[in-house]
C-alpha cells in the first residue's frame, strides 16, 4: 500500500518532496505522466535498478543514494534528460546506465539517450556512465534450397536439388550517446568513467542449406540415377559499428 501511494503522489503535475526507495534486487519505474520530477530523496539499495522513462526529461534530486551494483536505468529517447543531484552517495559498481536499444528484425537500434548529468556535492570511489549505443539488428537467414525431384523409370533422371539462398547483411549498431558531465572540482578525474562506444554492428545472417538432390531409384531395367545436391547460401556481411558519442566535463 506504501508503493501504491507513493506512485500515485508522483504522478501529480508538480512533484515535490517526494521520497523513492527501491529496494534490494527489485525494480522500480518512475511515472511516465509527467516530463519533470522533483525528489527529495532517492535511494536504490544494493542490486536495484531505477527506470527512468522515455517521456520524462528533468529529474532534480535533493539526496542520491546508490548502493553496491544499483543501477539507474534511462530508456532510451530522443529528447536528452537533465539529471540534477545535489548531494550524491554512490557505492562499488554503481551505475547510471543510459544506453541505446539494441535493433531487431522489425525495428532499427536506438542511440543511446543523451544526457547531463549535474552533481553538486560528490562521494564516489568511482562515477560510472555507460551511454553506448544499441547493437545492429541481425541479418536475415537466406531461404533453403529446394529438394531436387526423385526420377520416374519412364525418363529416368533425377532433379537437382536447388541452391541454398545468400544470407542478409548485418545492420549498422546505432550512434552512442553526447553526454555532459558537470561535477565538483575536487573530485579526482581519473574516478570518471563514461562509455559512448557506438553499438556493435549486426552479426551476418546465415546462407541457406542446400537443397537435395533426388534420391537415385531402381527399376525394371535400370537404376535411375541420384540427383546432385545445392549449393550452400553464402554468408551476410557484418554490419557496421555505430558513430561514437562525445563526453564533455565541466567542473562546478
């Protein structure tokens, strides 16, 4: 009942105050009904994972606390998302993910979602980032041959079986993401980690198997004999990495 209640508070037009807590090895996904939130509080416990939705653009934090492997998850989107904190408290492998989509055989990868990302006050062993694009979608898998037709004692040859077709390239992997990171000047450079790597091509789709040839077949007076086999579908090219993002640091 105290979930369902703090989620209703966050979904009014202006959020103010407000507490989150995502417990351990659990997920919680923030209100899409609103492009701004304002939280006094967060805390994602050891092994949680925060998700920040595709329609909010603004989250302003008071106090950010992120516990051993907890993760802040952004879905990717066009518009870029401003994440302010005032005071934050991040343990060993920590993590603000803002990562792309990877690409299926229906729908092309997504960049990773640009971001800035504001911090005021700062206690880390180390500040993690990952904005890499989305992996290419796979090439199509080429059609396999048909089987040859078996011969009849009347004309006697068999039909050969029908090549393998070639297999699809690989999609290009989608562009990593423009992120700005403004922080303390105290804090110690070397402690920033951001990955905007574009996503890896897609893989290449296989070539079709052959086809068959007809099975030889004995008859009266002769024995017919056996169809050649199909040539194999050549491979797909993989396809090409995506464009690397760009990091910028800008010291408080």
């Amino acid at each position: 009942m105290r979930k369902l209640f703090l989620l209703a508070a966050l979904c009014s037009p202006l959020v103010q105050a407000q507490v989150v807590t995502v417990e351990t090895n659990s997920l919680m996904r923030l209100p899409n009904t609103t492009s701004s939130l304002q939280l006094e509080r967060l805390e994602v416990a050891d092994y949680g994972t925060l998700l920040i939705p595709s329609t909010v653009t603004e989250v302003k934090v008071g106090e950010l606390r992120l516990g051993r492997e907890a993760r802040i998850a952004i879905v990717p989107a066009e518009q870029s998302l401003l994440l302010n904190v005032a005071h934050a408290d991040l343990e060993t492998g920590s993590q603000i993910t803002s990562r792309g989509a990877p690409g299926t055989y229906e729908k092309a990868a997504k960049p990773g979602r640009n971001l800035t990302l504001r911090i005021t006050s700062l206690r880390a062993g180390e500040l993690s980032v990952d904005a890499r694009g989305g992996t290419g979608a796979p090439g199509y898998v080429g059609l396999d041959g048909a089987n040859g037709e078996e011969p009849g004692c009347t004309w006697g040859q068999a039909g050969r079986g029908a090549d393998g077709d070639n297999g699809g390239d690989g999609q290009p992997g989608a562009a990593g993401a423009q992120v700005r990171v403004e922080l303390p000047r105290d804090y110690p450079a070397e402690q920033i980690k951001v990955w905007v790597d574009g996503g890896a091509g897609g893989v290449a789709g296989a070539g079709g198997k052959p086809g068959a040839g007809g099975k030889s077949k004995g008859c009266f007076v002769y024995r017919a004999d056996g169809g050649r086999s199909g040539r194999p579908g050549a491979e797909g090219h993989p396809g090409p990495a995506g464009p690397v993002g760009s990091v910028t640091v800008q010291r408080l």
